[in-house]
C-alpha cells in the first residue's frame, strides 16, 4: 500500500512529463520510472534524494520517509482532512495541546521494569498523542512552505545545522 501511494506521489511529481523525459532528468530508463510508478520497484535512496533536491516537494519526502522505515507522518489524503493552512494550524494547536496535556499527567519517574500493566497503558496513550502532534506538526511545517513558497528541504537543513551548533548532534552527514 505504501509503495502505491510512492507511486502516485511520483506521478504528481513528474506532472506532464513524459516517463522517458522523466526517466533521462533521474539517470534512469522509462522503464525503471514505469516501475516506481506502479509500486513495482523501490526508488533508491540516491533516486529519492535527487527527487527531494530538484522538486523540495514535502508530500513526496513525507511519503518516501515512511515507505522506506514504517514510521513517521505520513501524507494525510482522507476525506475528512482539510489541509488548508489555517485548517492546519488549528488542528496542529489542538494536537499540540492533547500531547502536552497527556505528557503532564504521565508519570516516567518509575524504572521501566517497574510500570504496571495500566500505566504502561498510559504511556502508550500519551506517545499516540505524542506522534498526533508530530504528524500535526510535519504537515503544518509542509503546507506553510509549499504555500508560502519556502524551501522545505532548506527548513530541515536550518533544523539540523541549529542542532548541531548547539552540540545536540555531532555532524550534519
């Protein structure tokens, strides 16, 4: 499933473009492109990174992001999602304050080992929040840029260089 919705994010990506026009910008054979499309084969990582830097296209890197790993926001495309930026940031506002809300009330002053089975409950319940809020968070990040026309990419990038000078990471690479 996941590697369909790769797919059709591809498609949007490539947009009027033909397979093979597409194909010759990746360094690939229409084929392989044909491939991607239909789930049939994996995008490689030097392919998704190439798709990320030309295009900064958030829905793909959100998409690509949670085919290869399982985890992480994945694009939100239901019929009752609303992604409109200020639909976004009311919604991001409310999951905000539901994971802070539920991070509060948890207690993880106990050892592991020593959780119970009911709070071992809660603290499942306050990570679900947790990851509603960042699932709220990436989108709101990827709709304000797409509509304001700011890097997506570059956003990340400013994130990761203000977490290594503060030491938080060791390196950017």
């Amino acid at each position: 499933m996941t590697q369909n919705k790769v797919g059709r994010v591809l498609k949007e990506i490539r947009g009027d473009k033909s397979q093979q026009q597409f194909a010759f910008e990746l360094g690939v054979v229409r084929e392989t492109v044909s491939k991607y499309e239909n789930g049939r084969t994996s995008i490689p990582q030097d392919i998704s990174q190439k798709l990320v830097e030309k295009y900064d296209d958030p829905k793909f890197a959100m998409t690509i992001r949670n085919a290869y790993t399982g985890t992480g926001p994945i694009w939100l495309d239901g019929e009752n999602v609303d992604l409109h930026r200020s639909s976004v940031k009311e919604k991001t506002i409310e999951e905000l304050k539901e994971a802070l809300d539920a991070i509060l009330k948890t207690c993880l002053a106990k050892p592991p080992k020593m959780i119970k089975h009911f709070e071992r409950q809660e603290v499942e319940k306050m990570l679900v929040e947790a990851a509603d809020a960042i699932t709220a968070l990436d989108h709101f990040v990827a709709i304000v840029c797409t509509e304001s026309q700011i890097s997506y990419k570059e956003v990340w990038q400013k994130h990761y260089r203000k977490l290594a000078s503060a030491g938080y990471i060791s390196s950017l690479q």
